[in-house]
C-alpha cells in the first residue's frame, strides 16, 4: 500500500474477499469490470496461489514453507499492473485455510514528460507504471525532485522482522537482526531455516512424495503431492485428478490405492427442505430479531426442495432475502439433462453490488428434471431458492392446483375466493387450530393456507405478537403458513414462566383479515404455548463383581413435552477423560481402581438453543429400586459429594451436556451391582443464571470415614 499512497487515487474497487478452508484444489472466478490501472493484492502465505487472466496470461505466487516457524502469518501484498478487463480465474491448491482480498485502483495512468535526469538520484520517471511524473523509488519518500530514505523500522510501516527480532534500518530498505537460532531472509522474515527434509528423511518416502510440515500434528512428514494418492510413503496416480475418467455425468472419488469410484450426484446427493431460502422470505430473524442464516457447514451434493422442487435462482437477489444478510444466486443459466456437470459463477449480493466475491460450483440437471448441486460452506450466507418455470414434476396437495405466475410455477388453492358461509371466528376456532411443534432450539406453529385464504384471511400479513415475526409459507403435505421462534423470553414478544417444575413459553399468532372484502374485523388473536419440564430422571445400570465392574448402557429414554415436543437425554460411559471415545459394545469389564467417565446428554443438534441441562440430584444404588436399600450420592442439589476427593464435575449447567467422573467403587455386602440415577431439569439462561453455585471448600476425607452420612454402610474401595 505505502506505494500507492503517494498517488492521486481516484478510486478504488473491492473485487474479491475470500476467508475459507480449502482440501486438494480450490478454483474461484471473479471480474474485473473497467479498466484499472492496478489490481493489489493481499494474500496469506500458507498456499501457493495462480491468477488466469481473460487473455490466458499467469499470475503465480508461491506459497512460504516457513510460515509455521516462528508465527510468520504475516500477509504478502502483490501488485499486477493495467489488469485486462472480463473474467479471471484464482486457483490454489493445498490443504490449509486461504485468505485472499483483491482492490482494483484507478487514476494511475497520468500522461506526462519527464525524464530521469530530471529527477532526484533515488527517483525515476517510469518507476510506478509509466507515471508522468519523476516517482521516488522504493524505499524512499518525497515529491521525486527529493527523495528521503524511508525508516521501514518504524511502528508506521509494515516489516517482517516480528519481536523479538530487531529491525534496522538501511538506505532504500531494512535488514532484521534475529533471535537465537534464527536466520534472516528478506523474503519471509526471521526463522529457523534448517532443512528437516533432507535426503535422509525422504528415505522411506515414494520417490515423487514431497516433505511438508503437518500442522495439524506440528511435525513434518512425507505427503502425496497434487495429482497423486497416497499416506507419503506410497503414492499413486490420483486418476480424479488426471482428467474425467468417469465422463461428464458422474464425479470421480479416489478412496483407496488400485481402485477410484464413478458417482451420480444424481442418486447420491442431500436433500434440503428449508422454507426460508425462498427468494420471497424476507421475515427470517434470530432471536434478536434480524435475519442471521449461513450456510458454513455446507459439503457435498445437495438437491432443493421446498413447497416443489427448487432451483438457485438466475438473477440477482437482493440482500436481506433467503433468511441472510447475503443471499447466494447463480450467474449463469442452468444446464440441460444432456450437458452433465458443469461449472456456474455463484454471486454474494452485498451493498456494494449484485455480484461480488463470485466462486465457481458445479451444477447437474437430473432425468427426473430436478437440479443437484455441489456446495461448500459460506459463513454469513446462504444459498436462495425459487420454483423453476415449469409445472411439470410439481405435485400439489389435495385441494390445491399448479399455477405459473409471472413465469413461477406454484401450489395455489383451488376456489379460494372469501366465504366464511356465516361464521364467526369464534365458531371458527377448531378448523384454526393451529399444529405446534415444541423443541429445544425452536418452535413452529403451522395453518393450512388455503384454509386461512378460504376463510378470507391475509397470509401475507400474518404476525405473533411482534410484528416483525411474520409467517412463511411452507410446503409439506400441503401448504402451511409456518411461525418459527425460538423458546427465549422476548423472543418475538414471547414469554418464558417458570412454575419451579415446568418452564413454559406462551405467545399469540394474529390472523388479518383481508382489507379489500368490505369488512372491518379485526385480527383473530390465537394463542399457543410450549411447555418444557424442568425434572426429568435418567438411569444406568451397572454391574460390579468383587474387582472388576461391568457396565451395561440402555438406549436412549425419550421425553415427550406436553405431546407436541420430543426430544431425548441418555446416558453414556466414556474410556476417556475428554470424553472423545465411548463404550460401544454391551459389557465392559472395569477394575475397581478405574476411573469412570459418565455424560447425561439431550441429543440432536441444538448449537442455539436457550436452554441448558442441569444435573441435580445424580446417586447411585445397589438395585434399580431407588426407594429402598442404601444410596450413595455423587450429586446433591447441583453440587458434588465433597467427601469424594476422586469425583469431578466437569460440565453443569453449560450446555445441553453434563459430565461427571470419579473412580469405580462397589458397594458391600453380597450386591454386585450398581445402578446410576440422575434427576436433570432444563434451565433457560437467557431468563435466570443456570450455573451451580457451589461451596469451593473440600471437606477432610478419613480413610476410615464413609462417603455420605446418609449413607452409613457405604465405605471407599481401598
């Protein structure tokens, strides 16, 4: 940048702003739409990177194998001077993360005469592109008549040295004055430039295998290169990536050495049926209200449907549809069933423009005239749908019929014109009962569309009690008008109650009645609540002999939520203490000196919702009747037994997890069994703080004294 400062700017132009991870080879197209005088270029170092302009001609630059050492993460900046105008191509190849920014200048190209007799001895007339004036020269500053040296080692300008190396200054550039067992390259910076992949390492590597650090493993190691298969060691020819073995139809997987697959993506794809991506959703929120939607976990090959088989529209979305900030559309048409796979220009919509940080994806049209698509993940956006132009292969429920409006084919109600036959919305209420579905990390109440249009009924305007949280329509078995909310307090003017036993969340759907019919009623009020229980119980059992305790998981124990939520907890032994790794077959043998790792989990992915799992009360008995025989509590009210110096409590009141450990005991007498009990409840954090609050003082533990008083005949395993 300090060489473009100095220049008249009359603008510049964001053209690329890529921050993604990339596996084996990575291609993205962007535009440069005027002519500029030069394109900057901002990358990070861990990829080698190669830009293909309209006219064929290669930008390379490589990546730096040193970046793991010593932090050097520093960005490099290149310039391309009179960049050509249409379509360029980036392509990285690698596994690591690429961060690339692209900024297009114009008002460089100032005519003039000069020469460099004119200018001072550390100046030229040509030195930034052919500019009409006398330029100072890297590394010095000034009007090109005086030109002073530039202290690259102050705060103010950019150098690769990084503490604790020391820059210093020279004429026309700097030099940095390294750390113990460091060396300096101007290119990259201080390091440790010892080469670990001489020839004595490659030695047991195939011969075309190169050495690489593994970051992910902080070491280096012997890898395939691109083109080829393999752990390092061996490697051989990665025929997906020599060429199409499998035709334009089918994509190539190498999975194992001799042998790669052919797959349709026709027949092996992930449907997604989610009604906000629909181009004409402009009412998706968080809980804060504004729309937050992003498609970052996306992978692979995905086929859309909502109310019909979907495509991703060919026009320009505005921003702030499809449930994002930043919807995805396809510049481009799409392919017929007789094209294959091909590659499409995908485009952010922004507020600089329709089509900015383009990247390229791939598209199929299926024999069953529907689209597959193969996507990667965008944080911050998503990817829009719409119906394509057609009827055909769109099926509609009973009492609705396919119609093409504005070239759009949909579901639309059969005789929907307004007649309620006399009734009142009060004789109404049980044809409007609405369905409610209740889960941990959001709630949908559905209408049936065309009823609500039969009755006369604005589906458009339909809103809960904040105005903002309007209805979408959504395909099913039929056409529903669906409400999603998410179970916080205030969410959507929502309200959360707590009656110490159950957590509810009430809220009021509004149905308008249309205003061209000649009526003046008001909105149909309709109330709905969820309720969530805050005690819940969970069991394990276990199994102890003299010394050694087997252990025996139960399935999943499902908890059903005033009839219309389910959602399930269970209970699982671990081998580890990170939890990582646990017990799958139906007996496990431990000796009584082993430590035992246990999870009370709510299953199903629920990153967002409001509510955690609290562990309570968690014991164990020597039978599975919990009201007789002795107890001995590992839980109690939130906090742990302090008497047991080998119980920890690593999770409570977090997450929707809870994890606790401690060494395996037996209980004594005869009994050789123990059964694990647990009494969890649901808290809501955004209502009332759901971390325990424990004594942090730990009690004295005689080896004689007993784990709990309550429980007098239970003593510690020596």
């Amino acid at each position: 940048m300090k060489y473009l400062l100095p220049k008249p700017l009359n603008s510049s132009v964001r053209i690329l702003n890529l921050n993604i991870n990339i596996t084996e080879e990575y291609t993205a197209v962007f535009n440069v739409t005027a002519s500029l005088s030069y394109l900057l270029i901002r990358r990070n170092e861990k990829l080698a990177l190669n830009l293909t302009d309209p006219n064929g001609n290669s930008y390379t630059f490589r990546h730096n194998p040193y970046h793991h050492r010593n932090n050097l993460h520093f960005p490099r900046f290149h310039l391309v001077k009179s960049p050509a105008v249409g379509s360029w191509i980036l392509n990285a190849q690698g596994n690591a993360s690429l961060s690339v920014q692209i900024l297009g200048f114009t008002g460089l190209n100032k005519s003039g005469n000069c020469s460099d007799s004119d200018c001072h001895p550390n100046a030229t007339c040509s030195e930034f592109g052919g500019y009409g004036e006398c330029t100072c020269k890297e590394g010095f500053a000034g009007d090109g008549k005086s030109c002073n040296d530039i202290d690259e080692c102050q705060r103010y300008y950019s150098n690769n040295c990084m503490y604790p190396n020391t820059c210093v200054n020279t004429i026309g550039s700097y030099t940095c004055k390294c750390s113990a067992e460091l060396t300096y390259k101007a290119e990259f910076g201080c390091a440790d430039y010892t080469d670990e992949c001489g020839d004595s390492f490659l030695k047991d590597c195939d011969p075309v295998a190169i050495c690489t650090f593994l970051e992910n493993e902080s070491k280096y190691g012997c890898t395939c290169p691109y083109g080829y298969y393999g752990d390092g060691r061996h490697c051989e020819v990665n025929e997906c990536q020599q060429g199409s073995p499998c035709g334009s139809g089918a994509e190539c997987f190498k999975y194992s050495i001799g042998s790669y697959s052919c797959i349709d993506p026709c027949s092996n794809h992930t449907v997604l049926n989610d009604p906000w991506r629909s181009t004409s959703n402009t009412y998706a929120y968080d809980m804060y209200g504004y729309s937050f939607r992003h498609d970052i976990g996306l992978s692979g090959w995905y086929r859309f449907k909502g109310e019909y088989d979907q495509w991703i529209p060919e026009h320009c979305v505005a921003m702030d549809n499809c449930g994002s900030y930043h919807p995805i559309w396809m510049n481009g048409s799409h392919p017929t069933a007789g094209d294959g796979i091909v590659n499409r220009t995908a485009c952010f919509s922004t507020y600089e423009g329709c089509c900015y940080y383009p990247f390229n994806f791939s598209v199929k049209m299926c024999p069953e005239e529907f689209y597959v698509y193969k996507l990667q993940g965008m944080e911050g956006s998503t990817y829009c749908t719409e119906s394509n132009s057609s009827c055909l292969g769109v099926s509609c429920a009973q009492g609705e019929e396919c119609r093409i409006l504005d070239s759009v084919p949909g579901c639309y109600c059969k005789n929907s014109s307004y007649t309620t036959d006399g009734m009142q919305p009060e004789s109404l209420s049980d044809d409007l009962t609405p369905q409610v579905t209740c889960g941990l990390e959001k709630i949908e109440v559905r209408f049936g569309k065309c009823l609500l249009e039969k009755l006369g009924y604005n589906t458009s305007s339909l809103h809960l009690r904040h105005h903002s949280c309007r209805g979408i329509t959504e395909r099913r078995d039929k056409r529903y008008m669906t409400f999603i909310t998410w179970p916080a307090h205030g969410q959507c003017g929502g309200l959360i109650r707590n009656n110490e036993t159950v957590l509810t969340y009430t809220n009021t759907v509004y149905l308008t009645p249309n205003s061209d019919k000649g009526e003046n009623r008001a909105p149909y009020p309709i109330d709905f609540h969820c309720s969530y229980p805050s005690d819940m119980e969970i069991n394990l059992p276990t199994a102890v002999s003299t010394d050694k305790v087997g252990i025996f998981c139960y399935s999943s124990a499902p908890i059903t939520v005033d009839g219309t939520a389910n959602f399930s907890i269970k209970m699982d032994l671990f081998q580890d203490s990170g939890y990582t790794t646990p017990y799958n077959s139906s007996q496990v043998w431990l000796n009584s000196a082993s430590m035992l790792y246990v999870a009370v989990i709510v299953t199903g992915d629920m990153v967002t919702s409001p509510f955690v799992l609290v562990m309570n009360n968690c014991y164990a008995t020597p039978t599975p009747d919990i009201s007789s025989g002795p107890r001995y509590d590992i839980i109690t009210d939130q906090c742990p037994n302090k008497n047991n110096p080998t119980l920890s409590v690593t999770e409570n009141g977090v997450s929707l997890r809870g994890r606790f450990s401690f060494k395996v005991f037996k209980f004594p007498g005869k009994s050789n069994q123990i059964y694990l009990h647990c009494q969890v409840g649901l808290c809501n954090r955004y209502r009332i703080i759901c971390l325990p609050w424990c004594p942090s003082i730990r009690t004295s533990l005689d080896g004689n004294n007993v784990f709990n008083n309550n429980c007098k005949n239970i003593r510690p395993i020596n």
